[in-house]
C-alpha cells in the first residue's frame, strides 16, 4: 500500500496555512510510502510529470509551490507489484489518462510479470486507455484511484483502502488524500467515483470520515479459492516509533521470513 493525494491549487494553501505543506507530503512518505516519490499537474492545459527515486520531499514541495498549476496529484510509492525503478514510480500516463494508484491489484500484477517488470498500477492505465473503458469502470477494482483524464480530475474509490478528503468553501480548497492530519477538523469519506463537478466540488455521497488511530493498514489479497482476505500491517513511521520507545533497533522480527 502507498499514499497519495489529490488536491487544487487553493487545496495546497490550505495544506500549508493549517499545517505546512512539505510537512504534509512527509508525514505522507512516513506512514507508507519512501520507494520513489512522483508527481503530475495540470498547467497552462497541459500535463506536467516528474518522478524518481531520488526525487525528495523537499524538491516535491518547492516544485508544487512554485509552479500555478490547476490541480496535481502526489504519489509516494511502497513497491508490491514490479521493481523499484524510477520509472515504476507513480503516476503513470497512457494517451490522455493519467493515474495513481494505492492498493495491489494482483490480477495485473501476474500481468505487469510479463511485461518487463512493470507496476499492476501501468498495466491498469496502460489497459483502461487502450481499450477505451470509462475511468468509472476503476471502481470495479479493489484498490484507491486519483487521475487526471484528459483535463479533468478524478478520484475512484472502492470499500477497500484509505481515503479522506478536506473542503473549504470561501477558498474552494479540496484535498483528498490516504491520510490528513487532524488539524482538520472536518474530515470527509466516500465510496465511488468522483469526477470534477462546476456545480459541486465535493462528492455527492460524502459522509463523516470515522477517527482512527492511523498506525498501520490493510493489504488485500486472494487466496488460493479466490476468496478475497485482508491482512494488517504496521506502518514504517509506527515501527519506527515502537523502536524508539523500547530502545529496539533489530529490525529482524518485522520481517517477513527472518
């Protein structure tokens, strides 16, 4: 599982006004994520990637504050399907559609084996332009999309995975995003597809997201009947802090087969 976030232009000052936007991203990359940062904007009607490995919080942060984008997506990567390679680092782009993604699809990962070892998240984009499916078919999957299609910002969200989303109304600011600090007050969930509305920005099914200690995650898998399980996993920030406190530093028992 990886982070990621959505947000406006007006979504990042807020970002940055209530909490501090680098510290945003960070606190992002620690819970789970730190195999390859990537972002994409939307400017002057184009779309603008850069990613990699080596590409830093603090890079990330200076390039979304001074470029006047529209909207931009951020994506810190956890690798699951594919290597960890710069060019495996989200997002990715196929025509006109770009997406991140956060989850494992393992249908596409025996896929993404085949094809050079790329993500499940490529062969997904690579799949739903090619063969022309409408972004909302993403919701048939188990896992958090954000994306640009064409111009046009959206987000697909399925029961699984992490999603929370912030909005002020005097500055139009939205954010959506794995996790957000609690300084924001208001904290909103949903389930399904949203897509940039004139009328609205917020989706028309929102609800209250529910308070919850963040100090790990669910994966979702198959098993060998293709029943769907989930399994829980500690974040690396978490680790790290229980380390801390207990003056621990093998890291052996928190991996796995050691």
């Amino acid at each position: 599982m990886c982070r990621l976030a959505l947000f406006n232009k007006a979504g990042e000052k807020l970002i940055e006004e209530k909490y501090g936007f680098q510290r945003f991203l960070s606190d992002l990359e620690l819970s789970n994520g730190g195999m390859g940062n990537g972002i994409a904007m939307i400017v002057n009607n184009k779309i603008k990637i850069k990613k990699g490995l080596a590409f830093e919080i603090e890079d990330v942060a200076k390039i979304l504050k001074n470029t006047n984008y529209t909207w931009a997506i951020f994506h810190t990567r956890i690798a699951s399907a594919g290597e960890i390679s710069d060019t495996n680092c989200h997002p990715f782009k196929s025509g006109d559609l770009v997406l991140a993604m956060n989850g494992t699809e393992h249908w596409a990962s025996k896929i993404a084996g085949s094809m050079g070892n790329i993500t499940d998240t490529e062969v997904i984009t690579r799949l739903t332009n090619k063969l022309k499916l409408d972004v909302k078919t993403l919701k048939n999957y188990n896992s958090v999309f954000v994306g640009f299609k064409g111009l046009i910002p959206f987000v697909v969200k399925s029961k699984f995975g992490d999603l929370e989303i912030t909005y002020d109304k005097n500055t139009k600011g939205i954010i959506f995003a794995s996790e957000l600090p609690d300084v924001f007050k208001k904290k909103y969930t949903f389930e399904g597809f949203w897509g940039l509305n004139k009328e609205t920005l917020l989706p028309s099914n929102v609800k209250m997201a529910s308070k919850k200690s963040k100090i790990g995650y669910y994966a979702y898998d198959y098993d060998d009947d293709g029943e769907l399980y989930s399994k829980y996993y500690k974040s690396y920030s978490t680790i790290a802090k229980e380390m801390e406190e207990k003056k621990e530093y093998d890291l052996s028992k928190y991996i796995k087969g050691v």
